[in-house]
C-alpha cells in the first residue's frame, strides 16, 4: 500500500513539474501544443490516456475514397447580393420600382418557404422590402461555359468553367447569427456547435505535423454574430479549433508565440530542459505511451513555431506570381498576401484554410442596406483579381485537384429596396461556388426565382455545403458523432452529388 501510494505522489509531481514548465517556459503555445497531443490521445493534465468521451480527440481515417486532401474556405462577412454577384436577375430592372406585387411573380410573397426559411432573433427587423431594386451592376456570360456573372467579379469570372456555382443555398437566421449558423449548421438561439473546419480537423488529422492544421487568416467575425465560434471546436475541445496566423513573417502566430521579449535560443533552451526532464522520467517509466507522446509533441511545438514565419516568405516567390494575386496593387495587397498564404500552406499539407474578409467589429463590410453600388464594387474589388489568382495559380501547380476551394457568404440580399439605394438581409435564397478537389466545373446547380427571392430548384441549407466538403475529403457527416453529444438531422446536411466529378 505505501509502495503504491508513493508511486502515485511521484507521478503526480513529475506531471505537475513538467505542467508548470510547460505554462511558464512557453506561453499561449501550451495551446497550439495541446491539438498536437490530442492527435496522440493524450490529456495534459495528468499525462494519462484518454478515455470515455474525450477520445473524440483521437482522429479518425476516411471512410471513402477521397477526392481532396485541403480546403480553402472564403467567407465574405456581412452578406454579399447573389444579384450582383453569381445569379444576375434582369427581371429585377424590368420591374424596378414596382411593388413586387404588381409583378408576375407575386406568388414569392405567398411563399411557404416565407415560414419555413425563417426563425428570427429579433422578429419583425427584417421585413420583406417589395420596391423592387434594380440590378446595381452589368452582367455577362464568362467563358466557354457561359455562365452569368457579373461584371464586379471579371476575374473569377474568367475562371468559371472551373467552378460550379450553386444559386439555391437558404439558410434560417435573417440577422447576422447567419456567420455563425453557416459554419456550425445550427441557428445561433441553440448556442455554439463544432464548425466545418473543427470537425475536418477531427476527422482527418495531420498532414504535416510543423504546422497547424486548421488554419485562420483574417479578422474573424464580431462577437455580436458569433465571435471566436465560427472557426471554434466547441465540444469537440479547443485541440481542434482554428489557430489564427496574421500575415507578419516576423510574428506570425500572434496567439501562440513566446513574446517579443523571449529570443529563439532561450526558448530552444526551455524546450530542451523540459525534453530532458521528460526523459528522465520516460526511463523511469519506459513502458508509458502517453509519456513518449508527450515528448513528441514538445519537439513538434517547437518546429511548429520555426516552420510558421516560412510560410509567409512572399520574397520567395517569383514577380509574376506575386502579381498573379495583386500584391503589386495597394488594393488588393490584403487580401492577396492571405490568398498567397493560403496556397503555401495547401502545399505544406494543412487540411483547412479558413479566410475572412469584410470584419469591421460589427456586422460586417458586405452588410448593404445603403450604397451597395459603391461598397460592393470596392469590396468585390479587394477580392476578385486574389481569388482568381488563387484558384490559377493551384491550377498551374497540378494542387486545384486536391484542394477545395470553398466561396460563401452567410446569405444574400433581398430583391426590393431598402432606403432607396441597398438592400435587407435575405435568408430565402442566395449563392455559393465551389471549385477543384472533385467538383465539376463550369456549371450553375440549383436556381432562384426571376427576382431572386426564393431557391426554388435543388434547394440546399448550409449543411449541405459541408456534407459536400466532408465527402470529398472522404468523411460521411454521420460517422462523425460524439459519444453523449446527439446531432440533429439538419447538422449532417447531403452531399450534392450533382455538381460531384
């Protein structure tokens, strides 16, 4: 018995040593350190095996045969107008001015989808706006496969036969809790679920162990519309959240860092006493896994924080292909520098690449009640020449074929006007696109009505988009459940098959 319990005090104290070291040698890396251990089961508390429910931690393999390994997920923060942008609608300047009720298509206003599309946060803010608003900009047909896009978005235009664009998304939330729900799948009333990114990060694991593998570059969105949550793991713990990378090659993990006032060599040195520390204690105890996967993820920890600032090395790419994502242009420098990022690390093996654009601390940039013409054309003018530059780029390199490339918004805008120059927010029908990593390209699925109020053909909630994503990253939604934690029907969502290779 006091053999036994003499054992035990031991064994707490050596974990309780190598916890302080690691809190006070390391800083917020402690954090990142954490997602490592989870891909070996192990608990930091007590360097104990995981057991029970917290062997969510422990990744999965694929299930089917994947067609992607990456995803590069572009959000558009605030609610981009499907009009203006992947599902142009003349009709609407056929009828401007006119109450939608005076038109042929009065019948959207009877819709059950009106009820059925709708839980509101506030009831009775966002009100159908029937002066119909006119199409804000030009159109054309792009490329061989003639698709419609409009002239604020030339660039991606010219890349559409790589993209299938989907016109019939819906979502429940008409307020910006729509960011949060377009991630988890659940409205923001019912709380903060895992996001699709957490869940890849679950599912699949590591590609590249020097570097995170959900990845976000970008402000995230306001705490008003989800905060921290729409790139959170929530339940799945935070080893599977995204860890937020800034575009600065000198500190670049801005949550996970030593500090500015620690030098490379003292933290080598912290490292290495803790390393050595751990070996003791492994030859006092050889037979402990979780001991030895431990060790490892310190080594790793490390080399996380050196291969990082490589990443973000512009200089080392050619002049063209800097110009290729507009790092040669003032205006779309930002964004483009992220785009850039985004398929360096694809090349290094991260799994998922979250991207934000338009955080302004509020409901976001692309929010057009006022103005739309002049804050969508600048917006779009940001973004448009990076992403094209982005899905290029992939595609000379032979990567678009094993990256998804994932574009969104949390919903649209509404056809009628709002304030004589924008328009409300529009959960009842608007539009994504997905290309490479096994999606068909050049093809329009789905559709909305003649104004663009209802998704009317193969309609698809947000939960649909990730079914997408994760089967073909070769993981079905519905194996990915935790013990005690009961998922909803609407959180698996459907692949859809039809615009699938």
């Amino acid at each position: 018995m006091t053999m036994k319990g003499t054992h035990n005090n031991k064994w707490q104290a050596l974990g309780s040593r190598r916890s302080f070291l690691s809190d006070c040698g390391m800083g917020m890396t402690g954090m990142v350190m954490g997602s490592l251990l989870a891909r070996d089961g192990i608990s930091r508390a007590n360097g104990a095996e995981v057991a029970g429910p917290a062997a969510a931690l422990i990744p999965h393999l694929p299930t089917i045969a994947p067609k992607a390994r990456s995803v590069i997920w572009l959000f558009m923060i605030g609610g981009t107008s499907q009009m203006e942008s992947f599902d142009p609608k003349p009709d609407l300047n056929r009828y401007q001015g006119k109450s939608i009720d005076e038109t042929p298509f009065k019948a959207a206003l009877d819709s059950k989808y009106l009820k059925t599309n709708l839980r509101e946060l506030s009831p009775g803010v966002h009100k159908v706006q029937p002066k119909i608003f006119p199409m804000q900009v030009g159109y054309s047909k792009r490329a061989q496969s003639g698709i419609e896009v409009s002239d604020w978005w030339p660039h991606v235009g010219s890349c559409i036969d790589d993209i299938a664009v989907v016109r019939s998304m819906w979502t429940t939330d008409n307020n910006h809790g729509a960011q949060l729900q377009f991630h988890t799948g659940r409205h923001v009333l019912d709380g903060q679920f895992p996001t699709i990114g957490s869940w890849v990060h679950y599912g699949l694991g590591s590609l590249n162990e020097n570097l995170p593998q959900f990845v976000v570059m970008g402000k995230p969105i306001a705490d008003c519309c989800g905060g921290l949550g729409a790139h959170g793991a929530n339940y799945l713990g935070p080893a599977h959240q995204g860890v937020q990378l800034a575009i600065d090659p000198k500190r670049p993990l801005p949550y996970a860092g030593p500090g500015a006032d620690v030098f490379t060599e003292e933290q080598q040195a912290q490292f290495a006493l803790i390393d050595r520390l751990n070996r003791f204690s492994a030859i006092e105890y050889p037979e402990d896994a979780a001991l030895a996967a431990r060790i490892k993820s310190y080594e790793l920890a490390f080399r996380m924080q050196m291969a990082v600032p490589e990443i973000m090395a512009f200089s080392q790419e050619s002049e063209a292909t800097q110009r290729l994502y507009g790092l040669d242009q003032g205006v779309t420098k930002p964004f483009g520098e992220q785009c850039l990022a985004a398929r360096r690390l694809v090349e290094r093996g991260v799994r998922f690449i979250q991207i934000f654009h338009g955080s302004n601390g509020g409901a976001g940039e692309w929010d057009a009640h006022g103005d739309l013409r002049n804050g969508h054309s600048r917006l779009c003018g940001q973004v448009d020449l990076p992403i094209a530059g982005l899905l290029k780029d992939l595609k000379q390199r032979g990567l678009l074929d094993e990256t998804l490339v994932v574009w969104g918004t949390e919903f649209g805008r509404t056809p009628g006007d709002q304030g004589g120059d924008g328009r409300d927010h529009h959960p009842y029908g608007f539009s994504v696109w997905l290309a490479g990593g096994g999606i068909k390209g050049g093809i329009a699925h789905g559709a909305t009505d003649e104004l663009g109020f209802h998704a009317v053909e193969n309609r698809h909630y947000v939960t649909d988009l990730h079914a997408t994503v994760l089967h073909q990253l070769g993981l079905e939604p519905e194996r990915l459940v935790i013990p005690g934690r009961q998922r909803l029907e609407i959180e698996f969502g459907h692949p859809m098959r039809q615009i699938i290779a």
